[in-house]
C-alpha cells in the first residue's frame, strides 16, 4: 500500500487466525481497502460479508453474483458454503 493503488488484489490470509486477530486484520484491511477496486480471494466468508460485489466461483466458472444478503437468500453454492463455515464455529 505504499504507492497508493487504486486497484488491490489480495489473497485474504486470515485462514489460520484465532477470532480475536482476524478480527483486527479485517478492520485494518477495511481502512486499507477504503475507496480502492479490491479483488479479493477468501477463505473466511466472513471477510468478503461487507463487499459491493461477489462472486462465487466453481471449477473455474461464475456460478453466482450478489451481494452477501442477496446470496445468502437465495439457495447455492455460496449459502451451502458460508452455512457449512458457521457451523463448524
């Protein structure tokens, strides 16, 4: 971030964080993120819960886009996954 980009790709890393860190990487990454295109690639659902844009990607194909609330209500691959992720918490 030291040259200010306007577009940002990122490979979310917080996988193997506890609560508590990932909590405080993904409230630096949201000032860090503010008014730049983020491309991001997550492993935790809950980093990309607050995105304009998501898409959900299977074998290489777009099989849904949305925002979380519009994926989440409709039955898919994104709402099987996120569901599947929280219950395991």
């Amino acid at each position: 971030m030291l040259k200010d980009p306007g577009i940002v790709i990122l490979d979310e890393a917080t996988a193997h964080l506890d609560s508590e860190n990932e909590a405080a990487v993904q409230q630096a990454l949201g000032r860090a993120l503010s008014g730049r295109t983020s491309i991001v690639i997550a492993h935790r659902l809950s980093t990309i819960r607050e995105a304009h844009q998501i898409l959900v990607i299977d074998n290489g194909e777009i099989v849904a886009r949305g925002t979380h609330d519009s994926l989440m209500k409709d039955p898919g691959l994104y709402r099987e996954l996120y569901e599947l992720q929280f219950s395991n918490s």
